[in-house]
C-alpha cells in the first residue's frame, strides 16, 4: 500500500512550483510576493510540526489526548472565523460553540454509527476536515451578516420601526447568511467526482486504496460536511444577529 | 395638560460630545395634530427619532400616556407609536409583502379585505397587492409605506417630512388620511418644510440647532 515516494529532496524541487506563482505575482504587479513566502514558510513549519504530533499522538493512542488535539483545532479554527467577524462583538466566543458543536454532534454521530473509531488517526483527520470546513462556512456567514445589515440598514430600521422584535427584523438576513455559509458545501457536493477529486479520496487512492472504497469514504465525508457546515453556519448566525441590536432594540452604528 | 400623551421633559441628545437635541420640553394632547419645523439639520428627525424609541435620550425623559418611555416593552410602544421614514425603504418582493408584516410581526392571519381596502384609502387599487416594489413610483412607495404603519391604528403617528418630493394630488390624499386618522383620535406629529402645511398647522413647534425656538 505505501507507494509514496515523496522524499525532502522531491520536495525541495516542489518548490520551483512555488516559484513560479512567486514570479507570477511579481510580474503582474500582483503584490502577493510575501504573503506567499509567509504562507510557504508557515506551511511548511506548521505541517512539519503536525506530522511529528500526529505520529506521537497515534503511537500514544490515549483518548485524553486525541480529545485534546480536537481541542486545539477547534480553537484555532473559531480564531481564525473570529477574523472574519469585522467586529462583530463575541465572535470568538460564537465561532468557538458553532465549531465545537458542529465537530462534535457530526463526530459523534459517525462514532455512533460506527463510520469511523474512536482512535486519533480517524478522529483527529476528521475533525480537522470538519473544522475548517465550519471555519469557512462560518466566516462567510459574518460576512454576509456584516454586508446586508450594512446594506439593507435602512430597511432593517423600518421593521424595528414597525414594532418588529429583533428576531422578526433580522429573519431574512440570517436565513440568507446561513444560505451563503452552506453554499459551496453543496455546490462541492453537486460536482465531487465531476469537476473535484476531494483531498481525503484522493489521498486514499494515493495510498493504494481500492478507489471504490475511497468513494464510500468521500461519500461519508460529504454528508458529513453537510451537517457541519450547516449546524455551525446556523448557530453562529443565531448568536451573532441580536450582538448587531443594542439594549434599547435599535440598530448599532454600523462598523465600516 | 394633565392627561398629556407625551410629556417631553429636558429631552437632550448628545452623540460623540457633539449635542443634537437640548432642553426640549413640550406636551402634546391627545388627538392632537402638532407640526415640527426647522431648517435641516436642526434635529427635528431625531426628535422624532426619540419619541418611536429608535433613538435614546442622553438627558431628561420622554412619559408616554403617564409612564416613562423604557417601562414600556419596546415593541408593544413602538406598535402604538408609530414612526413613517421621510424615505421609506419597502422590503420583500411585492406590495403584499409589505402589507402583511404588520400582521405577520403580530402574529394574526393576513387580513386580505383590510389590505385592499388600505390601498383605496390612499388611492391605490386592489390589484397593486401584487406589483412589484421596483415597479412603483415614488408617491406610491410613500403611500404604501404610510398604510404599513395605519393598516393596524396607531395611537400616534410620527411622520417624518413624508410628503417632501410627492405631487399635489398626492399630497392631497396623503393629507385626507392623516384628517382622517385625526378624527379617529390618532396624534399626530409630523415634521415638514412643507409650505401650505405649515400654514395650516394647529400647532408649530420650531426646533433651531436642537434647541426649541418657538411654541406657537
């Protein structure tokens, strides 16, 4: 099954790719330059790193610590959603329940059904998986909150004015958050296998999997991010709208 | 005025140090019909703001119907004092989508006789239920907006430079239905720099770089 042959040397010469977006940017005035060698640098140091802690944490094989490493990836993915918040107050506090819920209801459902076990080199790739997608979906549903309440302020204004409670007034801009939140999980569904090979199945098929049992893993992992990205779009939405109302049930001044 | 259904005590804004409202002290009887005048900018809106609650007073208090504005529940006060936007924004799709959300923010069935007989109120036939918001004009946008906040009687009607920029046949008709809602015994305050409307005010109150100039 291990036909990997990715040695430090064939990596090192993977780099002439890095070099060619490098010069890319450079002479298309782009201005990507460094935010490329930081993003080479740091994935480099960061993936390094993660390997040396997996490899520990799968010869280990303890559930403190797995639970532990799940924890981490939570965090670091509510942190990084909180970014995208643009001052939304508590988004760190929202992302991190919208992640830590939507990782764990999905994770456990699949320990449950007994899709995947519980032993860090299953639940530690996946949560990752189900993380970032969150992380992602979560991030473009502050987005699309900060832009209509912005947009459609005026509108907004007039439901409250109407004697609309918080809820009432903001149910089309939440609904619409967490549509675009979901979105490109279920556009990546609509054409996984069509246009797409996802990384986990093509990783298995890499591996020397047979790649129909690859695709039973991807179909997992699809249905998967489904449910999370849509538990974590809805509770972060739910707990973000009322931080953009004061105590008086008005609008707050917008931030941009 | 004993029985005053707003008593409006010391009111001030203030917003970043900078003042926008001082000292604004008046009553209004109700049923009455009270006009507010300025030049722009002299906070006669946020005045208005003040009293539907969209905005909060930094200083003194506004008693409403004998109790303080806050011991209202917000929204219960703000169904019964009701604020029409001088550039109201209509939301959703058609002009039914409008004219439901005041039943739907109560959560009754959508009255669709009450509908059709707002819209002749101010002119507009029964089929404009069904138009879209991006096919109206600007008076008929007013008008359906003003009927979304008197489709469910108010006791009080703050209406904010509603008629600036609309033709004299619908001026007309807009002024029928504030008489009307006058002679049911709806307040009504309204801002405007409106002329005639001026001239025919009961009651003027001019408001000069937020403070109170004449009571008249």
């Amino acid at each position: 099954m291990n036909h990997l042959i990715v040695t430090p040397t064939a990596l090192f010469f993977a780099v002439a790719l890095v070099t060619v977006a490098f010069f890319i940017s450079l002479k298309e005035k782009i201005g990507l330059e460094k935010d490329l060698v930081i993003g080479v640098i740091r994935a480099v140091i960061q993936l390094t790193i993660v390997g040396y802690v997996l490899t520990y944490i799968i010869s280990v094989n303890r559930a403190w610590l797995t639970l532990l490493m799940v924890a981490i990836i939570v965090f670091n993915a509510a942190w990084n959603a909180r970014g995208r918040a643009r001052g939304i107050p508590h988004a760190f506090v929202i992302s991190l329940l919208a992640i830590a819920v939507a990782t764990g209801v999905t994770i456990g459902l699949l320990v449950l059904a007994k899709a995947i076990a519980f032993v860090p080199s299953q639940i530690v790739p996946v949560s990752g998986m189900i993380a970032s997608n969150a992380m992602v979906a979560i991030g473009l549903a502050y987005r699309s909150l900060n832009s209509q309440f912005h947009d459609q302020r005026q509108g907004l204004l007039e439901r409250l004015a109407l004697g609309a409670t918080r809820y009432q007034t903001a149910i089309t801009v939440v609904r619409e958050a967490i549509r675009t939140g979901m979105s490109p999980t279920i556009d990546s569904a609509k054409t996984v296998g069509i246009v797409s090979l996802p990384g986990m199945m093509s990783g298995l098929i890499f591996a020397g999997v047979d790649p129909t049992k690859a695709i039973m893993y991807q179909i997992m992992v699809t249905f998967m991010l489904m449910a999370a990205t849509s538990i974590g779009s809805t509770i972060s939405c739910y707990l973000a709208y009322p931080q953009f109302f004061n105590g008086n049930m008005q609008l707050r001044t917008p931030h941009s | 005025m004993a029985d005053a259904i707003f008593d409006i005590q010391n009111v001030g804004l203030t917003v970043s140090r900078r003042t926008l409202l001082a000292n604004i002290s008046f009553k209004v009887a109700p049923g009455e019909f009270v006009t507010i005048s300025g030049p722009s900018g002299s906070g006669k809106s946020t005045l208005l703001l003040l009293l539907a609650t969209l905005l909060t007073p930094t200083e003194g208090q506004i008693i409403f119907s004998g109790q303080p504005q806050q011991e209202y529940e917000t929204t219960a006060y703000r169904r019964m004092v009701s604020y029409c936007y001088q550039q109201p924004s209509l939301f959703g799709e058609t002009v039914e989508d409008n004219l439901a959300f005041p039943f739907q923010i109560r959560q009754k069935p959508v009255n669709h006789d009450r509908m059709v007989k707002a819209l002749a109120d101010v002119n507009l036939p029964a089929d404009m239920l069904t138009k879209n918001i991006t096919e109206l004009s600007g008076g008929e946008k007013q008008r359906v907006a003003l009927i979304r906040n008197l489709i469910f009687t108010p006791k009080v009607l703050l209406l904010d430079e509603i008629t600036t920029g609309l033709d004299a046949a619908t001026k007309d008709t807009v002024h029928q239905v504030m008489a009307n809602f006058t002679k049911q015994g709806v307040t009504i305050i309204t801002v405007t720099h409106d002329e005639s409307e001026l001239a025919a005010a009961d009651r003027l109150i001019t408001i000069v770089d937020g403070r109170m100039e004449v009571t008249a």
